[in-house]
C-alpha cells in the first residue's frame, strides 16, 4: 500500500521528508477539539520549535521509522519514501507504507474498525483552509493558537492561489 499527499517547499515536513526518507501519517478522528490541535502543527514554526507540544499533543514512539506518532490520532501509517517531486510550490510525496497501527478499541473481535470510534475524517485543503468531512458531515476547525506562525500560513495559502 502506498500514500501520496503534498507538501509546501517552504516547511519543515518537506526538509525533513527529505532528510530521513520517513514520515508517519497520523490519522486525527472528527473531533473539534482534534481537529484544531492538528491544525496547529502544520503552521510553520521556526527550526526547532516543537510543533507537538505547540499543539498540546503527544509524540508516541513509532515502530518502524524514526518520525513519531501522534498519541491522540487514533490510526497511524509509518512509510517510507518511494518518490517524490516538485511541481507548483508544492513538493508530491509517495510512500510505501511498513507499519500501520491502532489502539485495540477501534477495532472488532474480526478486526474491522468500530466507526464510531474512530470517527474518520478527511482535510478539504484549499481552497477550504480549515474544513474537515467525515461522511455527510462537516466541521470548521478554529485556531487554538495565536502567533506569527499563523499569519505566514495565510499568506501561504493566499500565494498558493496567486501563483495558480
């Protein structure tokens, strides 16, 4: 199984996509509360500020690659990169994934996951900014966090658009 997704050339997921060849895809559930915590790591901090803790979030040692997991997400994919490329301002990341992991009660005695309690949910992106979906449901994640972090992703999703 692989995952793909994109990534500014500017942050930090990107330097360190490339610098380890690793990531870890933590899959947050439809939780307000979730929801904007996450919203929070993906802001650009300066080199070395742990956007974990910015977040009020827990790092969780992972099993196979060196980047974390995140507590609180209730499904992980540990991956290692296949390719990547830049194309548009953004950097594309394939993975494959080596490890997937979740907690023992999001899933049945057969090994399905109980939805109920995982609560999938996916990000809508731009031009949506800060919605999330799980099924016929959506939900406008705020921002807990106030700092110049924030006002440089708005101006990133805004040159996004420009250079479009």
């Amino acid at each position: 199984m692989q995952i793909a997704f994109t990534t500014s050339l500017a942050g930090h997921t990107r330097e360190n996509i490339l610098a380890t060849g690793q990531f870890v895809v933590n899959l947050p559930s439809f939780d307000r509360q979730q929801l904007e915590q996450v919203r929070v790591v993906g802001l650009p901090f300066a080199r070395g500020v742990n956007e974990l803790e910015k977040a009020g979030l827990t790092a969780l040692p992972s099993i196979k690659v060196k980047p974390p997991r995140i507590a609180e997400c209730l499904r992980h994919f540990e991956c290692e990169v296949v390719w990547t490329k830049e194309w548009l301002n953004r950097m594309m990341v394939v993975g494959g994934v080596i490890a997937a992991s979740t907690y023992a009660d999001c899933v049945d005695s057969k090994g399905y996951i109980v939805w109920e309690r995982v609560k999938p949910v996916a990000f809508c992106g731009a031009p949506y900014v800060n919605m999330f979906a799980a099924a016929y449901e959506t939900m406008e994640a705020g921002m807990p966090y106030e700092g110049p972090e924030v006002t440089a992703a708005d101006k990133s999703v805004r040159s996004y658009f420009e250079d479009m």
